[in-house]
C-alpha cells in the first residue's frame, strides 16, 4: 500500500534563520505547522523559494511580495500573516510622526497592496488590526490571534523584586514605546523606594547611547540594567521571575510580549493603545503612556500592593491568556484555514 505524501509547506520571511531565534510569533508558527503534519522547508531569498510546494505560508506583507511572485506564477497558493504596522495607519499620538505603512514609500506600498490583493488568504493577529483602510485592499482578511505556549511561559508565583520591559533600542522603538517616559518615571519610583530594580531586554540598536545618557543624567544607572538581546529560549524565565511587567506603546497590533507576561502570571502595566486592551482585558493596570505622572504612581501604587493581591491579578492574567489566546487554539484556527485551502 502506498504511503501518503506529506503535503509541503515553505514558511517565508525576510528574517534570517538566525534571527528568527528572537522572533516567537514566527518559531510558533512553524512548530505549529510542524505539528500539523506539513513537511515545512524556510526560505527568506527569492532563490530559495520552492516550487514544488503546496502552500507559501508568510509573515508581514511588506515583504512577501517576493514569495507572491512565485505564488502567481506557478499557481501556489499563499496564507499571509500581516501581523504589524506594515498594514496599518498610524501617527504618534504626540508627535503626530507616522509609522509603518504611510512613512512607506511608494514601491513599498504598492508592494504591500499587491500581497494584499493577491493572497489567497490575509491573517491579521488581532480584532483592532480590521479598522485600518489599508486592508480594503485584502478580501475578506480572517482575525486568527497571535498565541502563546503555556508549557513555556508557564504560571510563576513566587517571584524576585525587579521589574522587567522589553524593546528594541532603535531611537523609532523607544519613541514608540516611550522609553524615555519610561525612564523619568522610574527616576521618580526610586525617590520612593530607592533599591527598585528595573530590567530592560532588548537589542541594542541606534538610540542605545542616547538612552543611557539619559539614564546617566537621571541618576538611576544603579536601577536600570540593560540586558540586551536574550534568546526567545531564555525570555521565559526572565519573564516568570519579574513582579511586574511593563509596556507604554503608543501602539501595538497584538503585544505578544504583554500576552507572555500574562501567561506567567506576571501583572502587566500597559497603555490602553491598539489592540492592548482586546488582550489584557479588565485586569490590567492602564496609565496614560504620555504621562509621567501616571506611569510612576501606578508603579508605585502596584510595588506596595500586598502580595495576595499581586497574585490573584497575575491568577486573572493567566487565566486570560489560556482561555482566549492560547497555543492550542491558534493551531486549531491555521489547521482549520489551511485544510479549506489546500
């Protein structure tokens, strides 16, 4: 009796192989392919693409109009998963500094249009992301929301005293973040409570010295420790171990980061921007991103919270992430697409 054939899917990027070892909404979804049962090949060049497959499986749009090529021309069909600000109007809500999609210029819109239009099927990774006009441009793209593994980023609750963030240090990232609101918040949290450890994980990138000039000037260089860029293997820990996460977005699509934090029952303190709220839901700590104030006095309001309190929210969080946004059901909703289309 013959044998089936095990259907192939290319999983397509830009990313390097290498770097994708810091990409988790990408390891995933090529484990969960895995799982499924798909012989999956990488490929993130033109040249390496195949030809003899059954599926192009891609993230961001923004670049994979070079899978879309080969997609059309030898009749494969492609699953785009347009996960970020590449399909997505957005202006500082300060500044009024455009991101993503409309700081593009032309060839790179019109090659985003062009995924858009011609992709069997667009996934956007959360219910927020289906506002924006640039999607009039996909038909009828499906939410399937970005997820997270519980067997990895497991309920912790007993944990140290710092307080952990994470993002890049590109001077456009910590804009976006508001890492320098971020940082005269903390210098007013350690006027209180002077041994508070703060934890930053992140590359880094072009605003790195500016950055910590700045920490220098505010005389908190004891306080706030750099990490740096840590394997997607190794943030799990970090994240469990923390009493506190925090991430002051001016926007996000998802925020897998506040979602993994979640899921360790780590309380998170966040913005109310983009899709944050449809994640964190009624049992995150909001403040106003732009405000010192704001951010500085949650802090300290969350730091002098008895323990049983800081642990029931961390309970709430958790319990969040397993019901709405867990491994499991994300695997379910891609099997679910990919068998109608392949």
């Amino acid at each position: 009796m013959m044998v089936a054939m095990k259907k192939k899917v290319c999983f397509f990027t830009t990313v390097s192989e290498k770097n994708i070892a810091f990409e988790n909404y990408t390891i995933q979804d090529i484990q969960i392919l895995k799982e499924l049962g798909y012989e999956v090949v990488f490929a993130n060049k033109f040249l390496n693409i195949p030809i003899n497959c059954d599926l192009y499986f891609t993230w961001w749009a923004s670049g994979s109009v070079i899978p879309l090529i080969k997609s059309l021309l030898f009749k494969i069909p492609m699953i785009c998963v347009a996960g970020g600000n590449e399909v997505m109007i957005h202006r500082d809500s300060i500044s009024n500094k455009s991101y993503g999609y409309i700081e593009y210029p032309f060839y790179k819109k019109l090659a985003v249009r062009l995924v858009l239009k011609f992709s069997k099927q667009i996934i956007v990774v959360s219910n927020f992301m289906l506002k924006d006009l640039v999607l009039k441009y996909a038909y009828n793209p499906v939410v399937i929301h970005n997820c997270v593994n519980n067997n990895i980023f497991k309920p912790v609750f007993k944990k140290s005293d710092y307080v952990l963030s994470i993002f890049k240090l590109d001077e456009h990232v910590i804009n976006l973040k508001r890492g320098y609101t971020y940082l005269y918040a903390i210098a007013e949290v350690i006027k209180k409570i002077p041994d508070q450890r703060f934890f930053i994980i992140g590359r880094k990138g072009n605003g790195y010295e500016n950055f910590v000039k700045l920490i220098k000037k505010l005389n908190i260089t004891n306080n706030v420790i750099i990490l740096g860029e840590i394997e997607n293997s190794q943030i799990n820990k970090w994240v469990q171990n923390a009493q506190l996460y925090v991430q002051l977005s001016d926007t996000e699509t998802f925020g897998l980061a506040i979602a993994e934090a979640m899921s360790c029952a780590t309380p998170v303190l966040v913005s109310s921007c983009g899709a944050i709220p449809e994640i964190v839901g009624s049992s995150g700590i909001y403040v106003d991103h732009n405000s010192v104030p704001s951010v500085s006095l949650a802090i300290i309001n969350f730091l002098e919270k008895n323990l049983d309190e800081k642990i029931q929210i961390g309970k709430n969080l958790s319990k969040r992430i397993s019901d709405n946004f867990s491994y499991e059901r994300r695997k379910s909703e891609l099997n679910n697409l990919i068998t109608q289309i392949i």
